[in-house]
DNA sequence: CTCACTGCAAAGAATTTGCACTGAA
DNA sequence: TTCAGTGCAAATTCTTTGCAGTGAG
C-alpha cells in the first residue's frame, strides 16, 4: 500500500528521483526497461539521471515494492509488485503485464519436486506468456 | 534425441563449430554463459570465434535443443533441453541445474488464470531455485 | 550535522552488425 | 556450385563505478 512507508521503515530517504520513479510505474499498464522509465521520470523530476534510475531500481526490487520481470528481448523490465506473493502473465500482443495470486497449485508441485530432486526449494521465478482478451479479438 | 538429425531437418548445417558448443553443453552439470561456453568450446574447435557462440546459441534455442536460463545476476545461462516438456530447478550453493517433469499440477494454475484473467496462455516461464542434497549438508 | 543519495563522465559488460571469405550439402 | 555459416573488428546497447556536491532526516 504505502510504498513511502516501506521506504522509511527501511531506513532509505523519500527523494524527488525515487518519487519520480515510482509515479511512473504507479501509472505504467506495462513493465517498463530502465531507459523508458527515465525517459518518462524525467518530465517529472528533470535533473534525473539514467544512473540514478538504475539505483533506484535495485533498491525497490530489494525492498520488494517492484518486481524484476524477464524478457527473451535481452534487458530487463520493471513493474508494481503487488503486496504479497503473486506471479505476472505477459501479454505477447500488447506487453500489458497482469498480476495472479500464486496459487497453492505451485505449493503441490513444489512438494513432488523436493521429493523427486532432493533440493530445499527456497524460491520460484513463475511467468506467464499469453494473449489478453483485447488482443484475442479483432485484428 | 539426436540433435544432429534436428539440425539437418531444419534445413541448418552441421559444423564444426555447432559441434563444439554442443559437445560443451552435452557435458555441462551447469548452466553456461557465452563466454563460458566460448572458452570452453575453443579448445575443441580453435578458430571459434565468440560471435559464433551467440549465433549459434540462437540457433539451438530456437530449434528447442537448449533452454535459456534467466539469471538475476544479469547475463543468461544456457543448458541442455531434453527433449520433452521440462522446467529447471538451480542450486543456490553450487550452480548446478535439475530438469524436472512440467507437471500437471501447472495445468490446473493455468485454467484458473485463463479463467480469472481472460488470457489466453501460450507458454511459460517456471524456474526453481534452492539448495541440492550436497549444499545443504554442512561442509 | 551526517551520510544516503545524486548527477556526470567514464569504464565495463554483454550482445549485435557489416563484410568478405570458407566450406557443408 | 551455392548460400548458410564464420571470424574479425567495430559498433551498440545495457549496466556499473568513481567522485565530489547536495539535501533528507
């Protein structure tokens, strides 16, 4: 909920670039690379660096309020986390990223995996690829 | 099973260099960079060059014989698919990657997201991350 | 007041491209 | 013979670092 909040109770600083930043992603429908968040930061906050973009990034993924999603393309891109554990569906179409809860599915196949491997699963990287309804209709 | 006969029926040639790579990967317990395998393969075939690693990566992920691995850490790794559907689970301690069975425990998550978001789901993404049997031993 | 945060310039990786030559089919 | 495949060098991203100035707490 209050992403400045969780900024303060770890003992980061509220600063215009880091407002910039998450006002951005507050408002971006699709995860975004570091460049077009800066590209779209900076009328926002216009002494914003690229550099600062990225270090800022780094700490909100830490803080976990972002969420790092990958990209065959190459780069990485960037979108909301929403509080507790979710997972994202990508839309090949329009890039649209949606969130779904995690599912207790994942839970039963996390189990038959510690058996069959022996590993102490500790974490998971689940992403969706598909086509959103918008994109599924008209050509 | 025999990646040279899936080389040739795509239309792709069979070269020294493909063989290098692949030669590499079929003995790798972990997932490699480019430039692992590049160093790796150099030995096998001198006049590899690392452009022709990533094109040649390109090529054998494309045809389904390697699966690419996402690595926070910035670059990717790649790792021999077998033939089947499978998802990978990485060892935390000492880099090595487990293939494990899909699952249909993945089916059932997908139907509930199609249901609940109204996508479509082409494909996914499913990566483990934990501790194998000899990690978690106390050394 | 302090020290986390920032911008800038520059360095460092990772990956791609242009081009002429080579060799698999 | 023919064109996919290749090596090299150079160009492009993408991302990180060093450093001194600035401002949030």
């Amino acid at each position: 909920m209050d992403w400045e909040r969780t900024l303060a109770r770890a003992g980061r600083r509220l600063t215009a670039s880091r407002r910039a930043v998450m006002q951005v992603l507050l408002e971006a429908a699709v995860p975004l690379s570091p460049q077009a968040i800066y590209e779209r930061a900076r009328p926002l906050h216009p002494p914003l660096g690229l550099v600062t973009v990225y270090r800022t990034l780094d700490v909100l993924v830490e803080l976990g309020l972002l969420r790092r999603v990958h990209r065959d393309g190459g780069c990485h891109g960037y979108v909301l986390a929403s509080p507790g554990h979710s997972h994202t569906i990508l839309c090949r179409g329009c890039g649209q990223a949606v969130e779904f809860p995690g599912g207790e599915d994942l839970d039963g196949l996390v189990a038959q995996v510690q058996q069959a491997t022996g590993f102490r699963v500790e974490g998971h990287l689940l992403q969706l690829v598909g086509l959103c309804p918008a994109c599924r209709s008209p050509r």
